[in-house]
C-alpha cells in the first residue's frame, strides 16, 4: 500500500525506494505517473499563451491536414463534431484559425489556419519543446531517440496515435476536462 500511496502522492522517489526493497513498480503505475507530470508540464507551457491542450491539438492537426472541412478535421483527431466546432468557433474568435461555409455545400464549414495561427503554433512549439527538454535532460540524444521510438511503438500497438499527422486528441481532451 505505501508504494501504491507514494505513487499517487506524486513522490516517485519514494516510491522507487519502497519498490527497490520489494518489488519493480508495475508499469502502468510508472507510466501514469509520468503521464500526469508530461501534462503538468505541457499545461505549464501553453498556458501563458492563452492555448489549452485540446485547441493546441487542433491547431497542429490543422497545420498537418491544411485548408480542410470541419468535418474532416473532426475525422482525424476523433473528435466529436459538435465538440471541434466549440473548438474551432473560440480559435476563430482568436483570429487563429479562419472558418468559412464551404460554397460547394454550405452545411459545411472550411477550416485554415490564419498567419497569427501559424505564429501561435510556433511558439506553442517552442514552449512545449523546452518543458520536454527539461524533463527529458537526464537522457542523452540516442536514449531519447531510442525512448521515443518504444512509446511509438506502444502506441502503434495501441492504435493511439495512427499516423505521424494525427495527434493524440483524446488525451488533450481529457487534459483540457481536467483543468
């Protein structure tokens, strides 16, 4: 029990030390646990931008896809459609995204990003790429190479993560709920 309340607890140490004199800390405990703090760190880093998880997805999905109906964009994150146009309706009033009626069939919406969208995402970029850095500085470049291939890996196995394009949105999802 105290390596499971140690865990919960946020104290990994601990726990790695109650486990050392017992036994290994399962996987998914460890898993989750670093989870939660990768999205402490990424919800640090986005938040002085005004960017939560779930538009921040939107917006790299967008980048991946270019000029797209909302329908599609909805398809390729896995998103509820009702759920992306709230998203994409608060980027829009941002000015980060334009979204227009689709003159070849006017029940849809087209969706790009704007040029202050394209800026957002830079810097969203870079604040979420030096939380990584931080939290990954105890690896050198092959062991992070080598670390992202096996999470790759595992969420390939997984289908979490089908293609390079597609973000994982419902993670950003649930790290959007949980604010």
């Amino acid at each position: 029990m105290v390596l499971y309340q140690s865990m919960f607890e946020g104290n990994l140490r601990a726990m790695a030390q109650a486990a050392a004199s017992t036994e290994r800390i399962p996987y998914g405990l460890l898993l989750a646990r670093l989870g939660q703090e990768a999205t402490a760190r990424f919800r640090r880093s986005v938040r002085p931008l005004d960017l939560g998880a779930q538009q921040f997805i939107v917006l790299k999905q967008l980048q991946a896809l270019g000029t797209c109906s909302q329908g599609e964009l909805a398809d390729a994150l896995g998103i509820d459609y009702s759920n992306l146009a709230a998203v994409t309706g608060e980027l829009f009033r941002r000015g980060l995204v334009e979204r227009d009626r689709d003159p070849a069939d006017r029940r849809r919406y087209v969706v790009e990003l704007t040029d202050s969208g394209r800026q957002m995402l830079a810097d969203a970029d870079k604040a979420v790429g030096t939380g990584e850095e931080d939290m990954l500085s105890v690896l050198d470049d092959s062991e992070r190479d080598q670390l992202w291939e096996l999470l790759r890996r595992i969420a390939d196995s997984l289908e979490l993560c089908p293609t390079e394009a597609e973000a994982c949105a419902e993670a950003a999802i649930a790290a959007d709920q949980e604010d």
